[in-house]
C-alpha cells in the first residue's frame, strides 16, 4: 500500500500514471531481486517523492510519502509598458537669403579710405 499525505497524488512508474494514492501495488519479489522498481509520487505544488520498492520478506508492506510544498515560483515581474517614441524630422533650416536692399540703394557698400 502506498499513501501520501496529502492524499491524492499520482503515482508514476518509468513516466507512465499508474493510479492515485491511497495506491496498492502487487508486486513479485524474485522479479524485483533481478530489476529494482522506481516509483515517483507526485502532486501540483509539492516535491516528487521517490520510492524504491526492493524485495521484502513481508506479504505487505504499508509506505507513507509525507509530500511537502515546494516552494513558489517567484512571480515574473511585470511586463514595463513602453510608450511609443515619436520620431519628428528635424525642422528645415532656411537656406540663407541675399540682404534685402531699398531700390536705388547699392548692393554693396564701399569703404572709403
């Protein structure tokens, strides 16, 4: 007989469900002198517990798993909520105009020495 505490774990041979807990296995003791057996006992939110089963000289035998609680997953921190980037084209610089003059007035204004 296998149990856990608490009750109602899944027990598993090789990856392969074999039933829940409270669990009986019938098992052949010269079969397990030649190939030891690996039994894994396991429910959401608590460490596998292992069990060998090895050849017994009693008929039956009573195996208790005491399953303690993993610990929790640390929670993953939020996702930062980004704002989109806005992209602006640079602000045309104005191409350099000719000095704006009155009409009759030169262009250019000489230096007199």
């Amino acid at each position: 007989m296998l149990e856990s505490t608490p009750a109602g774990a899944r027990v598993f041979e090789g990856g392969v469900f074999l039933g829940m807990t409270p669990f009986t296995l019938r098992v052949d003791n010269q079969s397990l002198a030649t190939v030891p057996r690996r039994l894994e006992v396991r429910r959401p939110g608590y460490a596998t517990f292992v069990v060998p089963v090895s050849p017994s000289s009693s008929a039956s035998v009573r195996v208790i798993a005491p399953l303690v609680a993993s610990a929790p997953a640390l929670p993953r921190p939020p996702r930062r909520e980004v704002a989109p980037r806005v992209i602006t084209a640079p602000t045309p610089t104005p191409a350099p105009q000719p000095p704006v003059t009155a009409p009759g007035f030169p262009n250019q204004i000489r230096r007199q020495r």
